[in-house]
C-alpha cells in the first residue's frame, strides 16, 4: 500500500468538484481527508442542509473499503475516547448503492451534527502512521 501523505490528500480533495463544478461542502471535507487519510476513497458525500437533500452530513464509500471503514467507524465509536472523556460522536454505516457513513443520532441540530464530521475527521487525520498500518 502506497503512503498517503496528508497534505497530497487534502490537494487532491480541494481539487474535487462535482456535477455542477461544485468543491466538496466545507463542513464535510475533513472527513472525507481523514477516510481518504486512511486509505478508504469517498464516492460523494454532504455536509448536509435543511432546505434539501437530508439535514445531516454524509459520505458514501464504495462496498470494497467496507473492512476498512468498519474498522474506523469502530475505532470512533469507542465508549471512551481522548482524554477519558465520555464520546458522544458515534458514526453508523448504512447500506445503499454504496455505504453511506452518518452520524447514528441525526435529531441534533445540523451544525452539532456537522461539528461532529469535522472531529471525527480531524481524528482520523491524527491517528498516525501505526493506526493506519492496521488498516491494511
């Protein structure tokens, strides 16, 4: 497996755009670094919006990283989690065309809910070299 380097990852996914030539949602965008961060590739995803589309954000990942996003969606669930503190921030995966990650509580206010892609992101940007070595 290819090391990914951080910042490689982070330019390739500011260079994303979709159908309309829109970049990846900002509140979305570190989960979809640290998954990638991770070896895990993201197939589309959103920070969510309460006018359309679903109020909570999102990321679908294609069924053949399911091992893998199992793995770090268990690694963030933990029950204790940094510091001792209690982790409320767990992620649940839901099968659709492709998995679909999302936050398991979605009746939180959108931006708690987006603050929580934000952490869960930025986690698996600093989990490190050894953490993503048991990924492979």
């Amino acid at each position: 497996m290819k090391t990914r380097n951080l910042e490689e990852i982070r330019e390739k996914v500011e260079q994303i755009r979709d159908e309309q030539g829109k970049p990846i949602d900002e509140k979305i965008k570190e989960l979809v670094v640290g998954l990638q961060y991770c070896g895990i590739d993201t197939v589309v995803s959103c920070e969510g919006h309460l006018d359309h589309g679903f109020p909570y954000p999102w990321v679908a990942v294609p069924y053949y990283f399911a091992e893998k996003l199992a793995k770090v969606v268990g690694w963030q669930n933990s029950p204790m989690i940094r510091n001792g503190v209690q982790n409320e921030n767990t992620w649940v995966i839901r099968p659709n065309i492709n998995l679909r990650l999302m936050p398991e509580d979605r009746n939180l206010l959108l931006e708690e809910l987006q603050k929580r892609a934000i952490e869960f992101g930025i986690f698996l940007q600093t989990c490190g070299e050894k953490t993503k070595s048991r990924l492979k």
